[in-house]
C-alpha cells in the first residue's frame, strides 16, 4: 500500500517541484521586485510553467509504460493538464494584448518590436506549436480515431520547438543555474522520445499506450 501511495503521490511532487524552479528563476532574473512586474515581465512564467508540467508529464507518462501502469494517474494529466493549457494560452496572449496595447499592432508584425528580427521566426515556431498542443482539446471527439497517434507525434514536435524556443528567447534561459536545469530538461525528453518510439517500433508498446496517456 505504501509503495502505491508513493507512486501516486511521486508525479505531483514531481510537477511541484519543476513548478517551484520555474517561479524561482523567474523571481530572480528581477531581484523579486514587485514593483518590477508588468506584462512583459509575467508572462515568461507561464511559458516555463506549461513547459516544465509537459515535461513532467513525459517524464511520467514514460515510467508509467514499465512501473506505473496499475495506477490510475488520469487526476494527474487531467488537473495539470488543465494548468498547461492556460498558461499555453495566456503566454502568448499576454504578449500579443500587451504589444497591441502600446500601439505596436498584432503578430507577426508586432513580434519584430520585442525580439531581433533574425529571431521573429522564432516567435512564430511558438505560435505553432502552440495551435499543436491546443489541438490536444479534440481528443474528447477523435482520441479513439486510428489517425489521432500523428497528433501525439506532432505534440512530440512541438515539444522540442518549445524546448528551443525557450532556449533561444527565454531571458531566464540564457545563462546561470536554470539554463543547465533546461537543458537537462531537453536531454531527458529526447531520451523520452527515442524510448517511446523505440519501443513502438519494437512493438513492445502499442499506440493506444501512448495515446491514452
């Protein structure tokens, strides 16, 4: 009994965790200055929130295949999931709300007033996977359907966009403790992936393993 409450208890201490980094090197790139926090400046969170949750639950979802598929952890991907989708949403709107707000018009144009034009494409890869993810909705109507498991390996995709497009934009990325902590995450979930489709090619996993997670 003990061992199965660990099991349930492990991936929400796991999302506590990866949330608590988050909001710490968020905190420190201001000095935790209140007085320092506008729009510009809170949105970031949301973007190292959402990313950290996915991360997380790739994390788990690739341990659940071999040591938790007894446990029931559909509370876990259903409340944190609900978390990732509205900061996903919020990240970007924010930054969209906040560009048209000081008069600098809408995406793609508006993008080009707050990073280097050379990095504008990289806002848009963002954009992208963002529509990707929100895809996701849909399996309520189509998550039985044989066609669904492309857009689990396009949500695989985006992923690794969203890996590099906070690696390249994300201010509490570029240097100090949390950009070795990001790039950890990226290791980790390469080795996630690399696992999950090896094992489907093995056939040692079926498509309705991954899909259902």
């Amino acid at each position: 009994m003990a061992v199965k409450r660990w099991k349930l208890v492990a991936p929400w201490a796991l999302s506590v965790l990866v949330s608590g980094l988050a909001v710490y090197a968020w905190g420190q790139s201001f000095g935790w200055r209140p007085s320092a926090i506008n729009a510009y400046q809170f949105f970031p969170v949301l973007g190292l929130l959402a990313f950290s949750l996915m991360w997380g639950h790739y994390m788990v979802g690739t341990v659940k295949l071999s040591l938790l598929r007894e446990v029931d952890l559909a509370p876990y991907f259903r409340w944190t999931g609900y978390v990732v989708l509205v900061a996903i949403v919020l990240h970007p709107g924010i930054l969209v709300y906040q560009l048209f707000h000081d008069g600098l018009g809408l995406p793609p144009r508006s993008y080009e007033h707050f990073v280097a034009p050379s990095l504008s494409w990289i806002t848009l890869l963002g954009t992208v996977c963002l529509l990707t993810f929100l895809a996701f909705e849909l399996h309520r109507w189509y998550g039985e359907k044989s066609w669904w498991k492309y857009i689990v390996s396009a949500g695989d995709l985006a992923m690794l966009g969203i890996f590099y497009h906070g690696l390249r934009l994300g201010s509490q990325l570029q240097a100090g403790w949390y950009h070795w902590v990001w790039l950890f995450y990226g290791v980790t979930l390469i080795g996630a992936l690399v696992r999950k489709y090896t094992l489907l090619f093995l056939h040692q996993i079926s498509t309705e393993d991954v899909t259902s997670l």
